[in-house]
C-alpha cells in the first residue's frame, strides 16, 4: 500500500508540475489587424525633409543589404507610386535533443510606401509553409498538442520581425548618396 501511495503522489506531482509548466506557456504578443484578426505590423515614420524619391532609394538600399538574394523577392518597385512589395521567407529553427533543426518556413508580404517626408511599413499575409501551407495564427491555439514547438515559433518570428523593423528604421535614417550627374 506505502509502495502505491508514493507511486501515486510522484505521479500527481508529475502531472501538477507537467501541468505548470504547459501553463506559463504564453504566445508573444503579436500585433494585429483589427478587421481581420491577422498577424499584421504597420507604422508610419516621419522624415521630415526627405522627399518621396530619396526615401525610395533609402528602401531600395536597405533591401539590398538586409536580404541575401534581394533580386529574387521583389514583387514590384515603383518609384513613381512611391512603393514597393517584397515577398520574402526565412527558416525557423528548434532545439530538439540538443540538435537545431529545422520547424518551418515563414513566408509574409512586405510593403513599404513612400510619400513626401514620410513612409511606412506593413508586414502582413504571414504564413507557415511546413508539410502544409498555414496562417501563422493557427499557432496561437492553446489545445495543440505541439503548443511548445508553436509558441516558440511565434516568438522567433516576432524577434525576426521586430529586429527587421528596427534594422529598416536605422537603413531610412541613411542618405542614399545619390551621385550627381555632374559629379561624375
């Protein structure tokens, strides 16, 4: 009886701590898009001073030096629009028994716009492409069972996106060295 009454009491303390730690799990907090409910990170930064064409270039050079093969996700450049899409994707990764492997791909749409003294960002249509091609919200679900694995995703793409923004937001900051015709 002693033997099922310790057995019995480890078990629950397993189950209870088991149940703790699933507990303190939590998703980032992700911005999103009120009409859609959508993963969805949006700003308009001020420059003022700084005409729709040289913003344009700033972006242009940003993309060059932040992307390995920046050629290969541009949708569309439109100087004249003041506006450009890219539709990037970058590999997430996870530790499993001490090994880093590969979980997912996050695919999204990067729209950047430019108007006179000001331009803005907007990374929207966040999707997963793993065995299936998913929206990244499905990951917020509490029930699954890879609850782990999913909020560690989310959070590796909110550190990746957060990180974007602020290495875009310095990038604009930056003339764009322009070469006069002139000056050549």
């Amino acid at each position: 009886m002693k033997k099922f009454l310790i057995t019995a009491s480890v078990l629950t303390l397993s189950l209870f701590g088991y149940a703790q730690k699933k507990s303190q799990l939590a998703p980032p907090d992700m911005p999103r898009n009120e009409e859609n409910n959508q993963v969805y990170y949006m700003e308009v930064v001020t420059e003022d001073g700084i005409d729709k064409m040289e913003l344009f270039r700033r972006g242009n050079n940003w993309l060059h030096t932040f992307y390995k093969n920046p050629t290969g996700i541009v949708e569309s450049a439109d100087s004249n629009a003041g506006q450009l899409t890219l539709k990037p994707q970058y590999q997430v990764f996870r530790e499993k028994d001490k090994v880093k492997i590969q979980s997912a791909v996050v695919k999204y749409t990067l729209v950047i716009s430019y108007k006179e003294g000001k331009y803005r960002y907007e990374i929207k249509d966040i999707n997963i492409k793993s065995a299936s091609y998913y929206p990244i919200e499905r990951l917020f679900n509490a029930s699954d069972p890879n609850i782990e694995d999913n909020y560690h995703t989310l959070s590796e793409a909110h550190k990746y996106f957060t990180d974007l923004i602020a290495d875009l937001e310095a990038a604009m900051d930056v003339p764009s060295n322009k070469v006069n015709k002139d000056d050549w």
